[in-house]
C-alpha cells in the first residue's frame, strides 16, 4: 500500500477546533481522508477535506462545493450499520477547507464491515 501524501499538512493539529488529525489515509480526485479523533469523546473519525484548486472559477468552485455539500446530506440520510454517519459538514472553517467529518454506525452484534 502506497503512503498518502498529506496534502494539506494537517497531521498533529486541531482541526475544525475539534478534531485531532492523525494521519492521511486516503487520496481521490475530490478531497483526502484523514484519520482523526473527536476530541473531549476521543471518538475515531474520518475527516474528508475537499480539494479545489484557488486557480478555478469562482462559479466552478461554488459548483464543487454544493456537489460536497450534497454528498454529506446523501450520506446522512441512508442509515444502515456498514455505512458512515456524517457526524460534521462544514464549509470554510478556520482554515477554510471544506469537510465532512464521518464516524462508523453502531454494529449490531455480527453485523461485520463488508
């Protein structure tokens, strides 16, 4: 497994003003996951940051940050054990990253990841 490139340089901070970031964990085309905990519940959680070139148009850019925020509510709407929860949807926080913050459901006994 090829290491994640991180990107927005956000391991070892406070994300968010609650959220520690642990790691870079994945890479696409839209944003990078990251690893993180809540703090105060010390809950794991995956942080998305979105990424959007400042080069492209500001009608393009509004375009990719209503297709996330979308995502997020998709998303919180389904409810079954092996998807995420979006716990977070925040655009333009004190880094002014766009990201959804996402935690894995309450298991029923058995209930295994796919």
């Amino acid at each position: 497994m090829a290491a994640v490139t991180d990107l927005f340089a956000l391991t070892g901070t406070l994300f968010a003003d609650r959220f520690v970031i642990e790691a870079a964990i994945a890479e696409g085309g839209f944003g990078v996951v990251y690893r993180a905990r809540q703090q105060g519940l010390g809950r794991a959680v995956a942080i998305k940051v979105l990424k959007i070139s400042d080069e492209l148009p500001q009608r393009t850019r509004m375009a990719l940050f209503d297709s996330f925020r979308r995502e997020a509510r998709i998303i919180a709407e389904l409810g079954h054990p092996a998807i995420v929860q979006v716990i977070s949807n925040d655009i333009g926080d004190d880094r002014g990253a766009a990201h959804h913050a996402r935690s894995p459901r309450n298991r029923p006994r058995g209930v295994t990841r796919p």
